[in-house]
C-alpha cells in the first residue's frame, strides 16, 4: 500500500466477503480478488485506508511491544505463584512474610542459589524463582521504558486530547490508532461513533422502536470510550448529569450512550473527545 501511495495510485478498504457469498463462491485467493474488484467498480467500497508511514504508525509499533510486554509480565507473575506453591516448605515459610506476590518477587530477586546442588529441590526451586523474578523485573523496566517512548510520541500527536479528564496516554493513543493518521478520512461523529462501534443499531419491531448496542467496530476503541466515560461518570458532574437525565427519560444504563466528538485538526492528527 505504501508502494502504491508513493506512485499516486489511489487505494481503496475492502471489507472480507460476507459468509454467505462464501458459502456460495468458496474461498480462494483469487476468489476473494475477484469479489473485492467488483466490489470497487461497483461504488460499493469507498472505504479511505489507514496511512501507515506517520506518527501515528510509530505508536501503534510501541503499542504493540508494549502489550506484549505486559502479557509476558502477567504470564511471568502467575507462574512465579504456581510455583512457590510447589516449593519446598521452608521457602514458603520464608516468603510468607510478603503479602502479595510482587512482594514475593522483590524476595526472589535477592536470592543466591548455589550453582553446584541444583539437584537438590531446594536450591533448584531458589533458582527458577529468582530467574522468573529477574524476568519480571526486566519486563517492569521494559515497560516503562515504552510507557516515556509512547507519552512523548502521544503528546506530541494529541496534546489537547491527553488533557482532557478521563484520557491518560494509553486512552488517547489507542483512538489515534483507531483513527489512523489521515484522520480527515472521518468526515464525522458519526463515522468516528460507527468505527468505534459506539453508534446505536436500530432494533425496532412492529409498534417497538428502540436501539441495540452496536457489536461492531474496533473493540478496543471501544473499550477505551467505555473506560473514559466510566471515569468521567465518577468524577465529572456534566457527565453525571446528562446520565441522570437520560434515566430520568426511562433510559436503561445499556441505553445511555454518553456523547463523544472528534475533532480534525490542520495541523496534524489528532482525536478531540469530549461530552
């Protein structure tokens, strides 16, 4: 895509095929070419892709380290309880004084097994449970590493965004992922609400009108919006209010959608959320 860009071909987003035509047509590489032409000649897919060579591809690299990171941190932290719990009793007496087990961890790191009676349990068990503390503690300054990387690389995309009440680093930079760095592609709240799969789905029937959650989108977008508004929800009072007043008009708590707006900036990319 970047090739094609540099060469001022136009490139177009082509959803998957629907699995009925795939039911139909099969599923091949040339199949699915066939299907994503026609769907291009016929106007259907008018769809602007993602840039892919700006600041905002740079933070979706550290992003993805860093949720790695994390990953490997949690899976680390839970084996390193599985396996105090099968040591021998003396090293469970000993690390009983910490509570919990990053505490445990600190402990571990400060160990030193002798080298020459690993056939020993005891040692042995010293051993392993240092080198996955030491393990743990290496993934911790990884990801604060990633955590200042990724701070400057967001404010320097969103300052405004990252000011707001409720939007921490992380929050702002899993929209402007979302969004992508030609953001102007998002011609309005409403694009932005659909690509986060935070815009209502009619669901009305017969005499019933109402609207479902919409299960569609970037769900980590979504996520993020959740997570945002649950803060806001708490600590501010526009945000309680306008919760209130959507209860007030018989609204359920799956029904209250709080509000957000993107704004497009000149001078860059940049997602403006706000009530």
């Amino acid at each position: 895509m970047r090739y094609l860009r540099e060469h001022d071909v136009r490139v177009l987003e082509v959803n998957q095929p629907h699995e009925h035509t795939r039911r139909r047509r099969g599923e091949s590489d040339s199949i699915d070419a066939e299907m994503a032409a026609r769907l291009a000649l016929s106007g259907k897919a008018t769809a602007t892709p993602k840039q892919t060579d700006g600041i905002v591809e740079s933070i979706r690299l550290l992003c993805v380290a860093r949720e790695s990171a994390v990953k490997s941190r949690a899976a680390a932290t839970v084996q390193l309880g599985a396996v105090i719990i099968t040591a021998p009793q003396e090293l469970r007496e000993e690390l009983a004084r910490r509570k919990s087990l990053r505490g445990k961890a600190a402990l571990c790191r400060r160990w030193r097994p002798a080298s020459h009676e690993l056939a020993k349990p005891i040692h042995a068990a010293k051993f392993a449970l240092r080198s996955i503390a030491r393990r743990i503690s290496a993934l911790d300054e990884e990801i604060a590493h990633l955590d200042r990387q990724l701070d400057e690389l967001v404010r320097t995309a969103a300052p405004r965004t990252i000011a707001l009440l409720g939007v921490s680093t992380g929050h702002a930079g899993r929209l402007l992922i979302s969004a992508g760095e030609n953001i102007e592609r998002l011609h309005s709240e409403a694009s932005f609400a659909a690509l986060c799969g935070a815009s209502p789905v009619p669901a009305s029937s017969g005499k019933t009108t109402r609207h479902r959650l919409n299960y569609g989108g970037d769900r980590q977008a979504n996520r993020t919006l959740h997570l945002i508004a649950v803060c806001r929800l708490r600590y501010c009072q526009r945000t309680r209010a306008y919760a209130q007043r959507r209860t007030a008009e018989g609204k359920t708590k799956r029904e209250e959608v709080v509000p957000f707006v993107v704004e497009v900036r000149d001078g860059g990319p940049g997602v403006i959320v706000t009530q």
